[in-house]
C-alpha cells in the first residue's frame, strides 16, 4: 500500500455544533450546512444577516396587521353607506368587481 501522508489535499470543512455557549467561532455552521462560519468576521456577517431577517419578518407581520385594519376600516365605511361588505358572495362575481371599486372608493373617502 502507498502512503499518501506527503499530499497536501485540503480536507472539507466539517460542522462543528456545540449546544453550550462558547467563544468557538470557526466551523460552525448556522441553520444549513452551507451557512458555513469560517472566523470572527463571518460570525458578525451572519448575525447582522440574522438580524436582519428577524426585523423584515416582524416589518411583514407588522404591515400585514396595518393593512387588515385598513381593510376592516373600509368595509365598515361601505355598512354605513348602506353598501354589503365584501364577505358576502350571494350576488354573484359581476356585482364582486363593484363592491371592490366601492371599497376603494369609500377608503380613498375616509383618508381625505
């Protein structure tokens, strides 16, 4: 048998995971095994990219509620104008395209 000990082939970098807090920054990977941290420097990138995705996700959810209140806002608007809100779908899907454009309209009239 040969001895390949003289080659200097570069090993794959493995995932090291350790469950306590430790100041092991090197061969960690965060959620995929591509999100490889290689040094201090990819360990901030990778928490500022964590951040990141926390504070877009909570923007999301956020905005989401915003525009669900408005919704409601609008509809409220079309009941006291006498109009029937958008949940009901007992007239058909011509009279659909109507109510939305009631909708619009009656919200356009609220933010004046």
């Amino acid at each position: 048998m040969e001895d390949h000990s003289g080659h200097d082939m570069p090993m794959p970098a493995t995932c090291k995971m350790n469950m306590l807090f430790n100041w092991q920054v090197e061969n960690t990977c965060v959620v995929f095994r591509w999100w490889h941290i290689s040094g201090p420097i990819s360990m901030i990138l990778s928490c500022i990219a964590i951040f990141l995705i926390a504070a877009s996700y909570e923007w999301v959810r956020a905005y989401s509620k915003v525009i669900e209140s408005r919704w409601k806002e609008a509809e409220i608007l079309l009941e006291r104008n006498g109009q029937t809100s958008l949940g009901n779908d007992d007239e058909g899907e011509q009279e659909q395209g109507g109510q939305q454009r009631s909708l619009v309209h009656a919200y356009q009239q609220h933010t004046r």
